[in-house]
C-alpha cells in the first residue's frame, strides 16, 4: 500500500496484469482510486460535491458511462483502428453520457436541474477516456465491466465522503436533513468553490498521513 | 457594449472559469509547474475555446434546431478535431513547446473548459459576438489562473513544507486562497 508515493500512471503501455474479477474490481475503490491516488476527474469532483445527493447523483451518474463504455470498448476493441480510436472511445463515452442525462432528467429533475451542464460535462472527465484507453480496449468483456464498475464505485466513495463533509459542516444537514440544530453556526466557506479545494485538501492530506503511519508501523514490525 | 464588457469581466474574474467554476482543474494541476509552459497552454486553450465558440453558434443556429439531445455528442466531436488541428500547427511551428507540454496538448479534448464553454454559451443563448467575446474571457481568465497558480509553484519549489502535505495537497490548499481572492470579485455580480 505505498500507493500514495507512487501514483498510478494512467496511460500505461501493454495490456494490464492478469488479475481476478474481485481485484479489479477492488482496485479502483483503494490501491488506485481515482479521486484520492490518480487525480483524475477533478471538476466534477469540486462542482458539485456542495450536497451529499449531488455527490452520490454524480458517482452514480459516472459509474453507469464507466461501466457503459468499458462494455462497448472492450467489445469493439478488435474493429476500432488505432489511429482514431480517441474519437471512437469519445463518441462512446459521449452516447453513454446522453443516456444518462436523459434518464436523470426523467427520474430526478430536481437534482438533474442542480446538477446542470456538469451532468453533459462527464464526457470530459479525463478518467473515462484514461480507463478506455489504458484498460478496457487492452481486456476482454468481464474485466472491462469489472474495472468500470471498481473505478465509477471508487469514485462515488471519494465523492460522497467529500460531499459529506462539505455539507454536514457548511449547511449543518446531511441529504437535506438538518443534523446540528438552530444554534449551529455553518461555516459556509466550504459549501462556496474555494472550500472545494479546501476540502479535498484536507482529504488528500488526511489519505497521505494515514499512509505515511501505516508505512512507518510496518517498517517497525519488520526491524 | 456595456453587455459585452460585462460578460467580458465576469468570464474573466468574478466566475473565473478555474477557480470560481471548476472548469478545466486537470491542467491547471498538471501543467502549472513552470510559468513558460503554463500561459503558453493557456494561449493554446484560448484559441480553441474562440474555434468552439464559433462552432458551437453555428452548430446551435443550423444544425442542432431539431435534435438538441445530440448536442453532447456534435461539441465533443468539433472540440477533438478543433484540437487535433491546433496540435499539427503547434507540432509543426512551435516543436520545442510542443514537446513541453507533451499529453496535455491532446488531453484539451477532455478540457472541461472547452466542452463547458459551449454548453454554458447555449444554456445562455449568447450571440456569435457575445459567444466570441465571452471565449476571450475565459481564454485569458484560464490563462490568468494557470500563470498565477505557476508563479506560485514555482516558490514553493524551495519551501519547507510538512511531509504529509507534500504532494498535491499542499497545491490544494493554494488553490483554496487562490480561489478565495478570486471570491473578492463576487460584489461586482451584485449591481447588475
């Protein structure tokens, strides 16, 4: 678990390790999550992580494209020539994207209306075209969707924990639930774009000291 | 006139596109090492923000009329070959710049800003002026926030930070006040 010395690169090379479902599934929530390890997807990450049912909307919203596209990728990876596969992975992304508009305006307008053009914006989250170019055109059907499914999972986990605690201390409520009462003064800094940066900070910091702790533990154990 | 000022100012500090909106966080924490590369990107970015701006009007006015639902999917396919052209100009006049900037060049595709721009210029229904000037001012309140955020990192190149607060958390908190001053233009929204 050194993972936070080591960045995963996104592009690699090659096809990935052979690994089983379960990892590759598990991989995208801890060892390389996109939101906390690899910085990928960073404006929908600070956008709309205000409120905890944006957060979730969003990590949803994501994982359905993920698993979508690394499904089409990894199906059409054999006929897509390398020269304009970019362009094809976008327009899959992107027809996935629209899918998921649509249904999120059918099924809850108001957070589709707060959510606004971040939703049409997923197309541009970099971690989508990282994850089709670096892994679902490399893998057969089963790992594709298994990696889309850990990386969209991994990121709903980032942004709910996120948007959590942006809202818990910047409104004072968790899901539009107020939690700590009348004589709570919010500290609305954190709901405004400057504390999105703050806070993911924070995260960032918090990730970096626990695994720094781990590290140091573990090297005791051993000497 | 005035509402081209207006839109002009308010793209460029009061909703800065990077630090008030979010919009385009990928390079500016990835390319804001040194100043050189980072207003140079910013230029490149504005370039293609003024080509979408363009496209986007006359994708919106002629072409999308009757189908808007394939709008997301007819802006990223004018932003990738809009990119892909400023790549072969960079490629062939600017090689050492080119080489500089390395995968950020392409990865203005998956710009946010880019995309964002043209989605804010129809939900705004601006002009082919309004749509251009408003691409000004927010190519130059890109390039604004990459030269700032670049001149500040290039500092903190010899400071003593705290271990854990190494990496990019620190950039993080930096962007925080960054955005935070930016936050001071708020006030000049609430006239109009």
């Amino acid at each position: 678990m050194t993972a936070v010395s080591a960045p995963a690169e996104p592009l690699v090379p090659g096809a990935p390790p052979s690994a089983t479902l379960a990892q590759d599934v598990w991989r995208g929530i801890s060892r390389e999550n996109p939101v906390v390890i690899q910085m990928l997807g960073m404006c929908p990450t600070m956008a709309v992580t205000n409120l905890l049912a944006n957060g979730i909307a969003m990590g949803l919203a994501t994982t359905f494209v993920m698993v979508g596209s690394g499904l089409f990728v990894s199906l059409f990876r054999r006929y897509i020539a390398s020269e304009v596969r970019i362009t094809s992975y976008i327009l899959i992304i992107a027809t996935f994207v629209t899918l998921a508009d649509m249904i999120l305006a059918a099924t809850f307008p108001t957070i589709s209306k707060a959510l606004g053009p971040f939703m049409p914006l997923i197309v541009a989250n970099c971690l989508l075209l990282g994850r089709a170019e670096a892994f679902a055109a490399k893998v057969g059907l089963a790992r594709a969707v298994a990696d889309g499914f850990g990386m969209g999972m991994g990121f709903t986990v980032s942004l709910s924990a996120l948007s959590a605690f942006r809202e818990l201390l910047g409104r004072g409520s968790l899901l539009g639930v107020d939690l700590l009462g009348p004589r709570y003064e919010p500290w609305v800094f954190l709901v405004l774009p400057p504390g999105g940066f703050f806070a993911l900070g924070m995260l960032l910091i918090t990730v970096a000291w626990v695994a720094g702790r781990r590290a140091r533990r573990r090297a005791k154990a051993v000497a | 006139m005035s509402t081209l000022a207006w839109i002009f100012v308010s793209t460029l500090v009061v909703n800065n596109f990077t630090l008030v909106m979010f919009l385009g966080l990928c390079s500016f924490f990835g390319v804001t090492a040194k100043v050189e590369t980072a207003w140079r990107l910013g230029l490149a970015n504005t370039f293609v923000l003024l080509i979408t701006a363009v496209s986007a009007w006359v994708l919106n006015t002629y072409v999308l009329t009757r189908t808007p639902f394939l709008r997301t999917i007819a802006f990223i396919v004018v932003i990738a070959s809009g990119v892909q052209i400023v790549e072969m100009a960079v490629r062939k006049h600017f090689p050492v710049l080119f080489r500089q900037l390395g995968i950020y060049l392409p990865l203005i595709t998956t710009n946010c800003a880019i995309l964002g721009l043209a989605l804010f210029q129809t939900s705004r229904h601006y002009t082919l002026v309004e749509g251009i000037v408003f691409a000004l001012g927010a190519g130059f309140g890109l390039t604004l926030a990459l030269s700032l955020m670049a001149s500040i990192r290039e500092r903190l190149e010899l400071a003593d930070v705290p271990a854990v607060a190494r990496r990019m958390g620190l950039v993080l908190i930096v962007a925080s006040s960054l955005s935070m001053a930016f936050m001071g233009f708020a006030g000049m929204g609430s006239g109009q």
